[in-house]
C-alpha cells in the first residue's frame, strides 16, 4: 500500500512539472539563433524611398515593411558619404560581378546601309552627231554587255557620204601634187586631206574606218557607230529604221566594273569618320560576301531621313559618304542595298570602363566604385566618348579603381546598394529627411 502510494506521488510531482514548463515557454519567447543575436540593427529605412529611415520597425504607407539596416553592413566612420557595406553572403547572393578600370584604345563601330551606284565618270551616253536614217540595228536590247569598239549600229547618212567623198578627193589631189616642185601646192593639198580626215572623226568614225575607205577608194553607203567603252547598256531610244536627228541620244552604257557605294551616317556620327577609312560592305543576302571599301569622299551638305512621311519632326539628320569597290566580277548590282560595318576609333591610351558599370541618370552618370574591402561607394564621373561596349572616363576614376559591372541589386528597392545610389539624388527637405517615428500603438491586454 505504501509503495502504490509513492509511485503516485511521483506521476503527479511528474505531471506538476511539465504544466510548468509549459507554461513557462508560453510566456517567454524562444531565444533567437546565435548569428542574428550578435547582429545590431542601427535603423529601418523605407524600400520605396531609401532617404527616408525610421529607428524602430514600421509599415510604409503601401503596407511593405521598413528594411532594417545592420552595424556590419554601415560603413566605417571616414569613409566617402554614401559608401555601404554588404556582406560576402549578401555579395555572392544577388550577384555582384567587378571590373578593373584599365587604358586602353577606344573604337566605335557604326552600321548603316549603302546604295551600289555607277561611278558618275563611266556614264556614257551615246549621240548622234548627224542626221540619218538607222539601217542596221547590232545592239536591240538593254542589259547587253558590249565591248569596247563594238557595233552599235549602222547609220545611212548623206552628210556621212558626201563627207567621204570629200575625203577621197582630197587624197586624190593630194597624190597628183605631193611630189610637185612647188612646196605650197603640196602642202595646201596635205591640209584639205587632213581636213576632211578630221571631219570623219569628229562626226564618230574610227582611225580603222577611214584606213578601210582609203584602202577601199570608193564610199561606203552606211557607217558603223562604235561603243567607246565597254559596259551594259542600260538605256536603248531607238529602234531599226528610225530617222534620227543631229544631237539625239541612241544609247547609255555604263561601266560598272568598279562601282560606288552611298551610305548615310547620323550627324553625331561624323566626328568618328573620315576619308581613307575601310569600311566592310556585305550583302544582306550573303553575309559571307564581303567587300572591303575605302571612304572616297564625305559630303559637304546634310540630309535628312523622314521616318513618318506624315511628321515633319520624325526625321534625322545624316551625312552621306561614298565608298569606291572593285565590282570587276559584276557580282554588285547596281541599285543593291549593302550592309556597311565601319570601326571608328574614338580615343587612344584613354582610361576605359565597361558600358554596364556606367548608369546613365539622364543628367550625370555614375558608376560603384568596388573599394575591395566588402564596401561599395557611387561615385561620379565625367565621361567622354561612347565606344562599342565602353565609356571613356575623363574624370572620377583612375587606373586599377574596381567598379561593378554587373548588380541586380541596383534595382531591388531592398538594397542597401540601392539606397546609397539613391542618396546622391537631389537633397531632400529638411521635413523630408527627418526618420519617420513609429506611430503609437495602444496596447491591449
């Protein structure tokens, strides 16, 4: 009996003692983990607008928690304003890549698109130079290529006929006196010989043509007009057996073995520009064809590109140059569109830092200055030209200085990073830049 009533005494004494505990763990809260016990927090700053902090923990006005800001993460007394600190972690979590400011050259590659034109001095436009009627027609189509002294056609011609006749005339007068005692018949002879030679000529019949009427002592009924160059003929105006009058056009032929290319740069391109510079020129088509081109002249006057027809204001304003290519294989057509790659430099042995390190606020640009101690500081600078993937830093930086290349957290309203770009903005009022108290709560127990 007394040992049924121990064992009693000591389940209630057990069940006396776990109501206590119990009790006792509803009342005091569980103790927080080692690491985020020895953190101190020295204020709560607002996500939406970082300027605005608060000692103690609060709501914005769309209901998002103030982000607390901890003593390991505040830079260190001395350090430039704005300068944060952040953690290895943190660092490694939101992605945090750097890059070294070096010298180096500055290039600059500018994109447009060419126009394949004829060279304006192998334009040749063929004019007959008397009046007659087309007896035979060699050359009855355009887009025919033509060798230089081809037939163009056969002209009937009695201006051409008398003319000739003139000629053997001459020559036969000149026969009879050339070996007379008298000097002046001979000669006046030689100049009514060279004369009527000279006629033939100017009227477009060849040094072969004449040596064959010579040879031949009798006059031909119609004459052969000769291309000059050899060339496609892109224009033909008459047909066989048309009359033509002195002074008409009858064909053009242009030599397009070398050709010009035409391209438009926007004005604040022309800087970067000059003549002798080598430009790559591809087809749209045929990436793999490509064309080396020289700047042979840049224009004087500005164009404009109209984007709208309908707005006068959507336009811009360009500068045309011209590129000069060997076109000896006729694979560029004239009036083909090319694709026109030119690398520019812009600076020599300047101090460079990435395009992605530099943040553009419209009125001034910064960068984050990677201090290589875990703090970060925004700084100013003042850039220069703008290359390819590269700003050219005039001032704020110097060689070796680490900037950050690559931070999602710049735009995570929950950054410290975030907060400390944004405090270099215009300053706020004196009424703005107080911390925020939290309001009073009424306790209710």
């Amino acid at each position: 009996m007394k040992k049924m009533t121990g064992v009693l005494m000591m389940l209630i004494g057990l069940l006396a003692g776990g109501v206590i505990v119990w009790y006792a763990g509803m009342e005091s809260p569980a103790p927080k983990p080692a690491a985020e016990a020895e953190r101190k927090v020295l204020f709560y700053r607002n996500p939406m607008d970082p300027q605005v902090t608060s000692p103690v923990p609060m709501k914005d006005q769309m209901g998002m928690d103030y982000v607390p800001v901890y003593e390991d993460e505040a830079a260190a007394p001395g350090t430039p304003q704005g300068t944060v600190r952040i953690t290895p972690e943190r660092i490694q979590k939101i992605g945090v890549k750097s890059a070294q400011v070096t010298r180096g050259d500055l290039k600059r590659t500018i994109r447009t698109v060419g126009r394949v034109e004829p060279v304006e001095d192998r334009v040749h436009v063929i004019t007959a130079k008397v009046p007659g009627w087309i007896e035979k027609l060699y050359v009855n189509r355009t887009d025919e290529m033509v060798s230089n002294g081809e037939k163009l056609l056969e002209l009937y011609s009695p201006e051409l006929i008398s003319a000739q006749q003139e000629y053997l005339l001459a020559l036969e007068s000149y026969e009879k006196v050339k070996d007379s005692p008298y000097a002046e018949a001979g000669s006046g002879a030689k100049a009514l010989v060279d004369a009527a030679r000279q006629r033939l000529k100017y009227w477009d019949i060849s040094d072969d043509q004449i040596e064959k009427l010579k040879k031949r002592e009798t006059p031909s009924r119609t004459l052969a007009i000769r291309s000059p160059v050899a060339g496609s003929v892109t224009e033909k105006k008459v047909v066989e057996g048309q009359k033509i009058e002195a002074g008409e056009e009858l064909f053009k032929i242009i030599d397009h073995s070398r050709v010009w290319v035409y391209g438009e740069v926007y004005e604040y391109e022309m800087p970067y520009i000059k003549k002798g510079q080598k430009a790559v020129l591809t087809p749209s088509y045929s990436p793999s064809d490509r064309h080396i081109g020289t700047i042979e002249h840049i224009y004087t006057h500005l164009g404009s590109i109209r984007y709208a027809p309908e707005e006068a204001t959507a336009e811009s304003r360009t500068a045309k140059v011209r590129f000069s290519l060997d076109n000896s294989g006729h694979r560029l057509k004239l009036g083909m569109y090319l694709n026109v790659e030119l690398e520019a430099p812009v600076a020599k042995g300047a101090l460079i830092v990435p395009d992605s390190a530099v943040i553009d606020t419209g009125t001034r640009r910064l960068v984050i200055v990677d201090r290589r101690d875990g703090t970060f500081e925004p700084r100013e600078i003042r850039a220069g030209a703008k290359g390819a993937e590269a700003w050219e830093v005039l001032d704020g930086l110097a060689e070796g200085d680490w900037v950050v290349t690559s931070a999602n957290f710049l735009v995570d309203s929950e950054s410290n990073l975030k907060a400390a770009v944004s405090s270099m903005g215009s300053p706020r009022s004196e009424e703005e830049g107080k911390p925020q108290e939290a309001p009073a709560t009424e306790h209710r127990h």
